[in-house]
C-alpha cells in the first residue's frame, strides 16, 4: 500500500459488480482492500494490481460473525477513504420451497454483514472527520418480490438503512451512498437457482456500466442513483409511482420459476 493513495474497501470481488468497481477505483488511483468468501479473490486481485494499484485481499465468508471479525482486523491502522459494502446474495423460488437456512444465509449477508461492518467504518471515518461509505442496493428494494421475497426485503434494507445514515450523518464530512442497479450480467442468477426464470434468462446490464456510474455517484457524494441501462434507470422511475400489487405483479412476472421463454432456462 502506498500512504500517499487513497484506499477503497470492496467487498464481494471475485467478480462481477464488485470486482468492476474495484478496477474503478484502481483505475482512478486508488489502493484496494477487497474481500470475497471463494478462492477466485486471489485471481481477481492479480488482475487489480495490474492496474499499478496495491492490492490487499482477505478472504472470508462475510454471512458469519468470524469472517467480519477477520475483514475488521485488516481494516486496523488502515485508513479507509472509501468503503463499498458490495457483497450479497439472492435466492430464488417460492418461499414455502425455499430451504429455511439458504433464507437466512441471505439475511445474514446482505443485512446482518452490512451492519456488522458498516458499524466500525462509520466510527473510525468520523474519527478522522472524513470517508465514504457506499452500499449495493437494488432495483428490488423499490418493490415487492414475489418469489425472490427474502431478497428483496433485505434490499430495502439496505436502502433503508443507507438513507438513515445519510441523515444521522448530513453535518458531518463522511458521505453516504446507494446504489440501485437492476438485472446484471453476473453470476446472481445462477447462485440464485433463477435458470429457468424470465428475469434469469432476459438480458442484462453490463457491471462495468453499472460501475462506472456507481463509481461517479459515491466520489461525488450522492444520497443515491439507480444504475445501469436506461432500461433499468426508467424502471426505477415508474416504481416511485405504481403501487405495490402492481409493482408485485410484475416481479412475479419475471421471477415465478418456468416463466423462461424456453423452458430448459435459454432464450
């Protein structure tokens, strides 16, 4: 690490979202401290550090206690300009078939982690009287999920809770940001058992779009901004208006397992 670079924190950077940001962030001369759970992290972090950028990766499971802890104590004596608090997880299906600990599984990483870890950046950010802090949100925090129904309740979580530490914080000179993206070419969908589901197979925003406009809503400051195509941004127009059975209605739509145009889950 270089003490004259800035340093971001990302979690969830095996791939997708997660691993574009952070080459935004290397790319705009910023130092890393990523984290993922898989063994891809280290492959990712090489291809990072080919940006000229230091990179430090820790891997570990963000949905326990211990893998919080672990990423925490690598935060120590490091100063933390920016934090995306990225990593999550999705699952599919009806929630009467849904296995009970895969919906947990959801709830301790997208809410139980973010808090776990927003916790200690937040106070040490206002101890040095500076930082950003960023989540993943998404589109589906903006409506009932019908069929994704843990995962889009903890989203609006996450909205929730972004926009609340934005005010607690207002006065203060550590921003808060969300942002909103939709369908995204990543592995999501298949963790998430979604193969034969309309949204599964439909196309989908391209992550390094989705972070290169995330990138530019968290160094500016912004309270939040739906990324991704205009196709996604419109979307997140129309459910600041359509009421919520309307807004269900057409989750279902999209995520009722076999609503794939081709039954064998490919367009």
């Amino acid at each position: 690490m270089d003490d004259d670079k800035p340093l971001a924190l990302v979690t969830g950077v095996s791939s997708g979202i997660g691993y574009a940001l952070a080459r935004q962030f290397a790319e705009h001369g910023y130092d890393l401290l990523i984290n993922a759970e898989d063994d891809r992290l280290e492959h990712a972090a090489l291809l990072l550090r080919e940006t000229g950028a230091g990179v430090r990766a820790v891997q570990a499971d963000l949905r326990t206690a211990a893998g919080v802890d672990r990423l925490v104590a690598a935060t120590i004596a490091l100063e933390i300009d920016v934090a995306v608090l990225n990593a999550g997880v999705g699952r599919g299906g009806a929630f009467v078939d849904t296995d009970l600990d895969d919906d947990l599984s959801v709830i301790d990483l997208n809410v139980t982690s973010t808090v776990r870890l927003a916790k200690p950046l937040v106070r040490d950010m206002l101890r040095r009287g500076s930082g950003r802090l960023a989540f993943t949100s998404s589109i589906a925090a903006t409506m009932p999920g019908p069929f994704q129904p843990v995962y889009n309740a903890s989203k609006s979580f996450v909205q929730s809770f972004s926009e609340a530490l934005r005010n607690e914080l207002k006065d203060t000179d550590v921003t808060v940001t969300a942002f909103l993206p939709g369908p995204t070419g990543t592995d999501f969908f298949r963790r998430a058992d979604m193969g034969d589901t309309k949204v599964g197979t439909a196309d989908k925003d391209d992550p390094d779009d989705v972070a290169r406009q995330a990138f530019d809503a968290i160094v500016h400051g912004h309270a939040k901004k739906v990324t991704g195509s205009l196709r996604t941004r419109a979307q997140g127009l129309a459910n600041k208006i359509l009421p919520d059975s309307v807004k269900a209605a057409m989750h279902r739509s999209m995520a009722e397992p076999g609503s794939a145009d081709d039954p064998d889950g490919h367009r």
